[in-house]
C-alpha cells in the first residue's frame, strides 16, 4: 500500500549534497578541535618536548598556569613533572606506583594545600629529567591527586640552584 500524497523529490541528489555538507562540518570541526587542543597543550606545558641530555642546567618556561611542567622519568618510566617547591617530598599518584615500580611503605601524614591527607612513603631509585638524574629519592604516594603530574619537590630541589627570570627558570647543578 502506497501513500498517494507522497511526492518525490524532484531532486535526489540534494539528501546527498546535505550528507556531504554534514560530513564536511563535521571533519572541520574536528580538525579544529585537534588544532585548538595543540595550541592549548602548547600554552599550559611549553616544556613537553624537554628530553633528557647530559649537561649542567635546564631552561623551562613557565605555562599559561603560572607552574612549571615538563616531562621526566621515574624508574625509566615517562613522567610529567610539576616543580612545587612547597612540596617536602616528590609527591606521586599512588595509583601510578605499581607502573613506576614504586613500593608502597609506612603510612604517613603529608600536609598539602587540600589539608592533611595519608599517604604511603616509598623510594625512587632513579629519577631523571633534563640533564639531572637523581637517585634513591625519598617519595610519597598520594592516593588524592586527581591528576597524573608527579610533584617535584625539595627530596629532588635541593641538589639544585635555581634562578626565576620572567617567564623562565634555569635549574643547575647546586656547587656543594
């Protein structure tokens, strides 16, 4: 049984002109969003493409958040660093210990800027970035960080000097 009312569109080939259309917007905006989301991991990490070389010092570039963020190792593990230099200890996710062969230890209380929280104490045997390699740091697991940046603190600053220029802090090597 046919619809009597129903006409055909005169024009088959505009439901293909408006898929194409459709498709076209789509990979637009796609690309867009790829290109949009470069530029913003360029802004907010201007140091992801730091590699680890020998050498006495290290330029990093502050990112549109006002940190220092910058890629290392842990282990031989790629890690992504945040320099805190309010941080006692390098503070890691706890759930990225097992990855980065991390033993969790005694419980202990760390004082953060969200409060008191328990955390796990462990050792890193190697930790590196830039010219830098550091070993047998003494380390935390933090089961309340919420996002993959292990932070960097005095355990690992306090074998170097630091200088804050603008936008730019040179790390050395601390003359003891």
């Amino acid at each position: 049984m046919t619809d009597s009312n129903a006409k055909a569109d005169p024009n088959p080939h505009r439901s293909l002109g408006r898929g194409m259309g459709l498709l076209a917007s789509l990979l637009l905006l796609g690309g867009l969003w790829l290109m949009f989301g470069r530029v913003i991991d360029a802004r907010d990490n201007p140091n992801r493409h730091l590699v680890t070389a020998p050498g006495e010092s290290l330029l990093l570039k502050r990112g549109s958040h006002g940190h220092y963020i910058f890629p290392g190792e842990i282990n031989g593990r790629p890690v992504t660093f945040l320099l805190d230099t309010g941080a006692t200890l390098v503070s890691v996710p706890a759930r990225l210990g097992e990855e980065l062969n991390l033993q969790a230890g005694a419980y202990q209380n760390s004082i953060t800027a969200n409060g008191t929280v328990s955390t796990r104490a462990t050792r890193i045997a190697r930790l590196a970035f830039g010219p830098f390699v550091v070993n047998d740091v003494p380390a935390s697991l933090n089961p309340g960080m919420q996002d993959d940046h292990v932070l960097l603190g005095m355990s690992v600053l306090k074998h170097l000097e630091f200088t804050q220029r603008g936008d730019i802090l040179e790390l050395r090597t601390a003359g003891d």
